[in-house]
C-alpha cells in the first residue's frame, strides 16, 4: 500500500517519457486454522501473461539486461521524498501497455 501511494506520486511528477509505474492492490484474507488460530494471507490479481522480471533487489541488485531508468529513478525518487527515511526498492514485475506493474 505504501509503494502503491508513492508510485501515484511519483506518476504526478516524473517525465514525461517515464513510463507510469503501477502496484497490485493487495488484499488482505483471514482464515482460521482446525485448532481455531488465525491465518493471514494477502492476496493479489493474476498478472497476464507476460514476462515476469525482477528489476532491482534490497541488497543493491540491478537487473543490468533489462534496465530501466524509470524503475531506480523512481527507488531513488522514493528515498529523496521520504527525506532518506525509506527506500521502495525489490521492484519485480512486468511492463504491460506501457506501464510498469509491480508486486512484492
């Protein structure tokens, strides 16, 4: 939820030749296990079917065959705008009608 907020805002003020950058909404489920305890799931839409890609990682990974500019700018954009207190990085997705769709 908080990747989707800053992805929204980062939409508002990147280039215009960035493409858009777009979250999965996430969904929270719970269940209850045969003892009676709780489960949680969280749950997202299929993506379709197009290549699924990790573009960076939080351990300083950079997918270097399928770079995108508009991915580490936003992760970068994301630690400038939080005033270096968080970083959206991990970013693992697809590029689909000229937007990226990302999930965790």
């Amino acid at each position: 939820a908080i990747a989707n907020y800053f992805a929204k805002e980062f939409n508002k003020v990147k280039p215009r030749e960035a493409k858009s950058i777009h979250f999965l909404d996430v969904k929270l489920v719970q269940a209850e296990a045969h003892d009676g305890s709780p489960l949680f799931y969280t749950i997202e839409d299929i993506f379709p079917k197009y290549e699924f890609k990790k573009f960076n990682s939080n351990f300083g990974f950079v997918n270097r065959v399928d770079f995108t500019s508009t991915l580490n700018a936003f992760s970068h954009w994301t630690y400038d705008h939080t005033q270096h207190y968080l970083m959206v990085v991990d970013l693992q997705g697809i590029l689909h009608d000229e937007r990226y769709v990302l999930t965790d």
